[in-house]
C-alpha cells in the first residue's frame, strides 16, 4: 500500500518514481511542491522547501513510516510554505489556472497617495 500525505500545496509519498510511476518504497520519500502552480517560485525558494524537508525527515529518522508521520510532515511544510508567502520569498501566479487565495488575498503595495 502506498503510504502517502496531501495537502493543498504539498505531497509526499513513500515511494520512488521510475519511468513517471510511483513504485512504493518504505526508504524513499517523494516530495511534490505546489502540484497546481499555485506559486510562483525563484529556484532559491524551492531549494529552501526541500531543505526543510529534508530536515524534517532527519527529524524523524527512526520513527516508524506511518500515515500519522507523512501528515506531521506535509503539514509542517504547509505552514512553512505560507510563511514563505508572507516574507514574500514566493508569490501567488496570477497566470496560473489555480486562482483561489487559498493562503490568504495576496498583498498590494500601498498607493503613495493615500
């Protein structure tokens, strides 16, 4: 059984991918970052979501791979992804086909004449 965690903009799978299928694995976790484009991402920024997840998982080396871990983990990585869009380090892709503000309304910068 595949073992995996969803949220809005994060997923993660205990599993490989090999020829674009997903091959369960109890030692590999897949990470999927904002699978709707719903960001816009520098490639600094992403690089910075996966160190963190990547610190996460360190966290929980030894702990049993079970769903209840998987969603400890993309939760946290969700929270970290909102806080990235609140430093302004990603942003929401206007372009994107996904438009829903599901993080909160973007920012606008402040009209000078007000």
């Amino acid at each position: 059984m595949l073992l995996k965690s969803t949220t809005r903009h994060i997923r993660i799978f205990a599993a490989e991918v090999e020829d674009g299928e997903l091959i369960p694995s109890n030692q590999v976790l897949t990470l999927d970052v904002d699978p709707d484009n719903e960001f816009t991402w520098s490639e600094d920024s992403l690089q910075v979501v996966y160190r963190k997840f990547d610190e996460l998982v360190e966290a929980n080396s030894g702990a049993d791979l079970t769903d209840y871990n998987l969603r400890r983990i993309g939760s946290d990585l969700e929270h970290f992804v909102r806080s990235l869009l609140q430093l302004g380090s990603i942003s929401y892709n206007i372009s994107g086909r996904v438009s829903n503000y599901s993080m909160g309304l973007p920012r606008l910068a402040a009209d000078e004449n007000n």
